[in-house]
C-alpha cells in the first residue's frame, strides 16, 4: 500500500509515518511545517520507501500533483489550538474546513478512494452523555475547533456519498506521548521548569479529559481501517478513564520531584473547554484495548518534555 | 427594531421583508440578485423604512457597510441548490458555510448580537427516527449542502459561546407559497405544461417530504424569536404531515385539470434525497402551529407558479 499523510512531520503523523514504514509500506509525507518539525522524520528520512514533501494544503497544485499514485489518505493537518480560536476566528475555517475540501478534491483529482481523519471528542461540543458515544444527540458547537471538525466531517461524509469514497473518521481525546507539541501537559512542565514552587492552573480544575497514548491511537487506526467496512466508520479514539487537570498536575509534579502550590484561576478555563470522554465500545468491538494508562501516558510525556526541553537532540531520538 | 435581512429578495427574504414592514419595523436587504428577484421587493421598495443593497456576502466592506445601526441579523442567504451539489463541490463551502463567516465578523464588526439562520431538515442526514427531533443521534451529512449547513450552524454556535452572541437556528422542511422560486413543485409544473400528457418523477416517488408554508414559517421564525431565550435556540419548522412525490403530483395534476401518465425513473432520486419530517414540538410549546396543510400549500404554489409563469407581471402581485 502507498500511503499518503498530510500532516506528516507532526506528533502523530510523524509517528503514523515510522509505524507505516516499519511494517514495509510506501509512504509520502506532506507538510507545510507550520508546527510540524523535521527532525520527528529524521527516522523516516532514512527509509528509501519514504518521500517528503513540504507543502502548504492551500497549494492545491502540489498537493495534487503530490498525492498521485497513492492508495489511501490519512488527513492529520490541522490547526489544533482551541485554546486560541477566539483570537483569529478564520484560522480554524481555513486550515481546517477549506483543506479538507482542498484534499478531498485532490483525491478525486487522482480517483484516490479512501481516507481517515483525525476528528476530534471536541465535536461533541457540551454534552450531558459521559461517556460519549458516537450516536450521542445532535451536538451544539462551543469551539471554533469542534465546529470546524464537524465541518470537516460532514464534508468527507458527503463526498463518500456522492463521489463513492470510503471513510475513516476518529474522534480523537487528547494524545500524548513521545513527540507531543502542545497541550496543557507541556505548559505545565514549562511552567514547572520555570518556578518549581507554584503552578497557576486555569479554571477550576476539575474539567474531566481523557488522555489517549498516540501509540495505543495508531493502533487503533490502522486496526480500524482493517476491519471496518462500511462507506462512512466513525470511531471515539480515548480511553475507559479520565482525570481532571488538577490530578494530571499531581502526577507531572512528582514525576519532576517538586511540591509546587496549586494556584487556580477564576472561572472557566476558556470557551470550548469541555469535558471530553468518550464511550469507545465500538473500536473495543474490533478487539482493540489501550495498552497504557492515563497517568502513564503523562508521565512518559512529561519525561520525553523534560528531557527535549533541556536537550533538543533528544527530541529526534525517540 | 432594525433588520437586516440577507437573501432578502429570495422566497423567504422578501416576504419576511414585507411582514417585518407591515409591523412597522426597518428593514435593511441585502441580495446579490443571483437568484433572488427585484420584483420580489416591489411592495417592500414603496416603504420609507425599507432600504436595500444589491451587494454579495463576500463584499465584505459593503457588508459591514450596510450592516451598521442594525439590531438583528436574518440570514437567509445560501445556495439551496441540493440536488446539483456535486457538479461543483465548492459552491456550497463558498456561499454557505465561508459566508457564514464573514456575516458573523460583521456583526461582529458592527457589534450586533443577534442572528437568525435558516438551516435544513437535510443536516439531519439519513436519519432512522421520523419525525426527526433536534436532538436526534449525530448526524453523518448525505449531501454537500447539508454539510454546508452543520458547517454554518457550528460556527454560529461557536461565534454565541465566544462573543457573546445570541441565535435562533431554523430547520426547514421545504417551503412552499407565493414567491416560490425552485424545487420540484416548480419542476413538476413546468414539465406539465410542455407535456401535459406525461410526467416524469425522478426516482421510486415514494421518499416521504413535509411542506411548510412560507406564511407558516415566518410566523414561528418570529415567535420562537420573540419568546425563546437560550443562548443558542435550535427549532425545527416543519407540519406534521408528509407526502409522497407521487402524492403532490396527482395535486399539482388535479388543480391543473391534467390526467398525465406517471413515468418514474429507477434508482434513487438523487444523492441526498433523504425523506424529511421533522418532529416540530419544540415550536408547538412555543404556541405556533401552521395554518395551511400541505395540499394547500401545494395547491397554492401550483396557482402561483401557473399564473405567473403565464403571465410575469403577477410576480409583483403576491
């Protein structure tokens, strides 16, 4: 199989891309390394079944030209800084509804017939269901993040619809593991690094987040892209638990044998800040399980940021 | 209160134009008269507090131009082309969900709070619960257009959680009335007049619909208004009621004094043609409840369109 991974020089394409390989496919890599990094495919660079191209997705004659001769799409490019959606209310449309189109387009371009997309637990905007399921009641958008995934989504289902392409649509909780960039596990750790005695956590705290190892998460794409067979599969992507910032801080803080304060800040942490966990019963029926646990997976994540953080060398070792 | 009202020289721009003037309110429209009709605003041009700009959504400097001083926002603006969706997959993104956006940064711009949003029963996809509630199971999109409009709902909800803005989100079944513009009573007219021997009925003619009288949908888009309060406030505007293609058919025939043949072409109608039929509850514990049935709309629609497709001056008449 040749694969083609947009998003391929970020955390879990990059990933994605050196699973691939391993297991003997062709691989070409898109990305505009905008936040993905060169050296999280030093490892795949060394491959001959490996090519790279860096490109934007808004150059649609590259990424055209780029993709053809692949079998499969894995669509991982995205702006996922919800956080900051409210600053520059366009980005989330552009880089991640317009792109898919953009994609979508290429594929057809190429008669390319099958793609997964990393769709995000955010989607399912302010739920009362915990955990949620992939059938839960019509959601109502609280991010511009979710409401440009379920976009993104809504466009891949009727392009299955119409044009006869397969999908694959993960919604995704929150990665981590070895090459994560960003989330509230990194500004902890900085925070740390910089003033060990106290830590400033935003909101109350107690948002429940579940937290899914990228390797249990590449895992369960490629099982579920091997066994599922309907025209459009959506599939949670998280795990049977969920911690609240507050615990995770716990963990991170003895990891790095400090005793900091907890200062918490007003209010909620920020719009679209849910809780996010998700009923993952339908890739369980696979015969898929994650093989870590939540607090392993931020310890492992928070020891890969310690390290990379003090030595940068370190970040294209793992 | 000043409106303003974008498609306001379409089906249901015009006529909520002429029922906001008639209550004595200002109105502002805004049209690029792609498919909407000046003659459509002939009644509404004769009123001192009716103001109207032929401009295009993706002008934005005209738009928050014109937007200034208004309080309320109906955006009735889309392409509803639903059927020809995927012979140019981008009009959809472009004059649906990318306009969306440069509304809501006008109104932002303008600090203008509220919006109304004609949205589809179609979002509701292929559903498996008639009549479909608003909060049925998540839906997976059928059609390009109603991926455009999950699209534009999403980054409303997103804009009234992270600006502080407030929106009435309308699900329509297909409108019909005066002024009605497209859809297949239009198409089954004029293939009637050509042939008044024969009809041809696209697919099985069995996919159940619900018609909603323009009259019917103005009323509860300016009770739900007025009397519902949440941030975000979602309803389904339908009748609950559904015919057949088959059905409106052997109406539009009878009202026209025809005995055609009904010849019906194999396979689906065409992709996205779900059966629609809404749950409308939600309206009902508002007070509303539709005057007309669908046969009379129908029957309605049909004297219109055979009288002004006879004779074009009675557009202005309605």
């Amino acid at each position: 199989m040749k694969y083609f991974i947009i998003g391929a020089a970020g955390f879990v394409g990059s990933r994605l891309a050196d699973r691939l390989l391993a297991n003997k496919h062709q691989v070409t890599g898109y990305d505009n390394l905008s936040t993905g990094k060169m050296e999280f495919l030093r490892r795949a660079m060394r491959s001959k079944k490996f090519l790279f191209a860096e490109g934007d997705i808004h150059d649609r004659k590259l990424l055209t030209h780029t993709m053809k001769h692949c079998d499969f799409v894995f669509h991982l490019a995205a702006n996922a800084d919800v956080r900051d959606g409210l600053k520059h209310p366009g980005k989330d449309l552009k880089q991640n509804v317009v792109s898919t189109y953009y994609i979508l387009e290429a594929m057809r371009e190429n008669n390319i017939k099958r793609i997964a997309f990393s769709s995000t637990g955010s989607v399912y905007g302010n739920q009362t269901i915990y955990p949620t399921p992939e059938n839960a009641p019509f959601p109502i958008q609280t991010s511009l993040y979710g409401a440009s995934k379920i976009a993104a989504e809504g466009l891949i289902q009727a392009y299955c619809e119409g044009f006869g392409m397969t999908s694959y649509i993960f919604r995704f909780v929150s990665l981590l593991g070895k090459r994560y960039t960003h989330g509230h596990v990194k500004d902890f750790v900085e925070k740390l690094l910089e003033d060990p005695k106290s830590l400033k956590i935003l909101g109350s705290g107690k948002k429940i987040k579940s937290y899914l190892n990228v390797s249990d998460c590449i895992d369960g794409m490629l099982l579920a892209i091997d066994k599922a067979n309907e025209k459009i599969n959506i599939f949670n992507l998280g795990i049977d638990d969920y911690c609240t910032a507050r615990q995770s801080a716990d963990w991170i803080a003895g990891y790095m044998n400090l005793n900091p304060k907890f200062i918490y800040e007003e209010g909620d942490s920020w719009v679209g800040d849910d809780n996010i966990y998700l009923d993952c019963t339908k890739m369980h029926n696979l015969g898929w399980k994650p093989k870590y646990t939540i607090k392993e997976s931020v310890i492992e994540t928070t020891q890969y940021l310690t390290e990379s953080l003090v030595d940068i060398s370190k970040w294209i070792a793992v």
